[in-house]
C-alpha cells in the first residue's frame, strides 16, 4: 500500500488548488541568519487569505470529491484555521459548509467563519460533543466529514509546501515547522526527502500538550490532556485510530522538538519587530525552536515555515508591548 501519499500525488494536488490557493513567497531573514550562524528563509504561510497553510489541504480535499458528494455538503470540527479553510473552499466549490464547534468558542472565532459563509452550530460544552454533533450530520444527512489532517488528499494539499521550497531553494538543507496532527509536516518531508533524504526535517511542537511527541515516543498514538497555550492552532489529539500521519511521521521526519509558553511570546515578538510580520503563536514554534533551542542539523540553508497569522489582535498587542527578558 506505501505510504498513502507520493510525490506525485504532491504534484497532482499542486494543479489541482493552483487556480484557488496562492503560492506562498519564501523571503530570507538577514537577522535570524546572523543569530542562527546559517541562512536562514521563512516561508510565508501567513499570506493566505485564510491566514494559514490549511487552505491548500482543505481546497485539495473538496476539489476530488465527486459531484455527487458535494452536492451533500461537507462538515468539520475546528474552532480555528481548519475551520476557516473549510468555509472558504466551500464557498470557492458552491458547497454547502457546517463547521461544529462548542459552546466555549468565542465569538470572534464564530464570526470570522460564517464570515465565509458556513453556518456555525454550536452545540455542547467540549471539542467531543461537537464531534458527536459532526457524525450526526454525517450518518443523518449523508455531508461529507473533512478531517483536518489525517486524509492523503489533505497531506498531499499541504505537501505543496515542499514543491515550492524547493523550486524557491534547491539547495535546502533543513526545514523547522509546527507540529500537531502532523499532516503539514508530512506532505512537506514526502517531497523534500523525495529530492533528498538528506534535507532535515524537523518538527516543533508545544511544551503544553504535545500529542504526536508522545506518540512517537510511545510507538503508537496516545492522548494527551490538552492544555492552554499561545500555540492553540496546535492543540488537540493525533487520533487514536491514526491511519496515515503517525506513520508519515513516523518515517520521515528526523527529530522533533518542544518549546516553552516563554520562548512562542518571545518567537512572536521577534518576528513582529525585526521581521514585521504578524504571526500566530502557531506559526511561530519554528522560529522559537531556532532561536532557543538549536536543534541539532541546523546549517547550511534552513526554512522556518511560518504556518499562520490568525491571532486575537488585542492578545497579540498586548505580547508584543509586554518586555520578558528575552532576545528578542
Ligand atoms: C493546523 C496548524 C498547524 C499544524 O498542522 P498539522 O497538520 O495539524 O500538524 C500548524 N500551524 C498552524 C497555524 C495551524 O493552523
């Protein structure tokens, strides 16, 4: 069977979202090269409409289902960019969209997705009780469930990423981006270790509940209790009936490493004052992993991906004018 997805399934994905996802700029970072003591590019993930990376998994997805399928509509689970990048490729196709999600979600994160026309519907006090919600729709009305990272049509959609890294930078050496259910990290390693298995892959992820950390250290999927933290874009479980990204990971990808609650608000703030960029927390593990945690490959020329950009403003003012003895 392989691995569910190939570079050519990468490259099929690339024509199929070209027409509704833009390709992303890869800038280089003159600072972080002086501080990492290698040179150092960010991929700009945020620049999407949708504001993250999720829109070319979700646009992938929607654009193979029959006609037919469609036609019932689809439905996800998410209180964020899953959610957004759902509703927006819905929207592009003509489909109809539900995004579930719970009571505790607040309402600027309802009001950016029926913004792009997916009915919300809140049901429950927990992430469960929507799901529960989500399989109704599915068994009831026959919609279409789209999972946010464990399907090879979204792998693939995000593995795009790599296609045009390495376009952009034949000669990449190492590659840093946030992981939580793992299927942006495994599209891009199917197609930088297609290229070379010697491009090194690495996954960062948050102190504060890191499931596929855990996972691989147990050698299968486990859950995690879910904690807050400035990364919520990368909370949540990998699925205990994980089918494709735990062995993706598994395989592909050369280490993985955690960073505090302390060096995201800094990673933030850093990108926010020397790179000008807006960044979620997120988004920005790679660039915190690069600045306080040296992983161990890093040289030649390395990418961060900045994975997403959607973070409560009044929140991220209030970071970036908070000073915490930091480098940034
Ligand atoms: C979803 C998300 C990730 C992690 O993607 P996975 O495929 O779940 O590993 C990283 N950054 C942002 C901004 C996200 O929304």
């Amino acid at each position: 069977m392989g691995d569910g997805v190939t570079l050519r399934d990468i490259y099929e994905a690339r024509r199929t979202i070209a027409s509704s996802v833009s390709r992303t700029p890869l800038v280089a970072s003159q600072e972080l090269t002086r501080r990492a003591g290698a040179s150092v590019f960010l991929k700009l993930e945020t620049v999407h409409d949708i504001g993250a990376f999720k829109i070319r998994g979700a646009v992938n997805r929607l654009m193979h289902l029959s006609e037919a399928e469609r036609a019932r509509g689809v439905v996800a689970v998410s209180t964020g960019n899953h959610g957004r990048a759902v509703a927006y490729a819905a929207r592009d196709m003509g489909a109809r969209a539900v995004v579930c999600m719970s009571n505790l979600v607040k309402e600027n994160k309802r009001s950016a997705i029926k913004q792009l026309d997916a009915e919300v519907r809140i049901v429950g006090n927990s992430q469960d009780e929507a799901e529960a919600e989500a399989d109704r729709l599915v068994a009831e009305q026959g919609m279409i469930s789209v999972h946010p990272f464990d399907h090879p049509h979204v792998i693939a959609g995000q593995g795009v990423i790599g296609v045009e890294l390495l376009e952009d930078l034949p000669a990449i050496d190492c590659l840093l981006v946030g992981l939580s259910g793992g299927g942006l990290i495994s599209g891009i390693a199917v197609a930088l270790k297609a290229a070379s298995p010697d491009i090194r892959v690495i996954g960062v992820s948050m102190e504060r509940g890191p499931a596929m950390y855990h996972s691989l250290r147990a050698g299968k999927p486990v859950a995690v209790e879910e904690l807050e933290t400035l990364a919520d874009s990368l909370g949540g479980g990998i699925g205990l009936d994980n089918k494709y990204t735990f062995s993706l990971v598994s395989k592909y990808v050369d280490d993985t490493v955690l960073v505090s609650e302390r060096e995201i608000a800094d990673a933030m703030r850093y990108l926010y004052r020397h790179e000008r960029l807006i960044v979620e927390g997120g988004g920005a593990v790679s660039v915190a992993a690069l600045l306080h945690r040296r992983p161990s490959g890093i040289k030649g020329n390395v990418v961060c991906v900045l994975s997403g950009r959607n973070v409560d403003m009044d929140a991220f003012t209030h970071l970036i004018n908070s000073t915490d003895a930091g480098t940034s």
